[in-house]
C-alpha cells in the first residue's frame, strides 16, 4: 500500500511575546493592591452585616435599604482590583 504525503505545516506569523522580555516591574502587582482589595471586601461585608444585625437602622440611617446597594458596591470594587491583581 502506498505512503501518504505528508503535509506541510504553515508557520504561525503572529509576533510573540515573552515574559521574559517584559519588565519585572510590569509583572508584578502594585504594593498597595492586595491591601486595598481585601479593604474593600471587608468593609463590604461589614456594612451588610452591620445593616442586617441592627434591623436596617444602620450604618447610615435615613437611605434604607439602599445600605446593601453600598455594601455591594464595595464588593464589586474588590472584585475589579481582584482582577488586576498577580
């Protein structure tokens, strides 16, 4: 039985790029985003925790339920840092 031709790969011309041609610097977080993040989740969840054990009184008294809106928006606030964080 005959051999198969085989065939030719065509090369990639895409332009690569290597870590270890970047800048160390580049790679890295910054200091202040690891502390920052883990802020924002904390307080986060403590100004929903605190709105939910003093009956929706609390932490600002006069917005209602709009304090979970707050709490959330902490948390998504850590979730964004969350992402630029290596």
């Amino acid at each position: 039985m005959p051999k198969s031709r085989l065939r030719k790969k065509k090369k990639d011309n895409r332009p690569e790029i290597l870590l270890a041609e970047r800048d160390p610097a580049e790679i890295e977080s910054p200091a202040w985003l690891a502390p920052t993040m883990i802020g924002a989740f904390l307080v986060g969840l403590f100004w929903i925790v605190i709105f939910y054990v003093s009956q929706t009184l609390y932490p600002i008294p006069n917005i209602g339920a709009w304090n979970m809106v707050v709490g959330f928006a902490f948390i998504g606030v850590g979730f964004s840092l969350a992402t630029r964080w290596r």
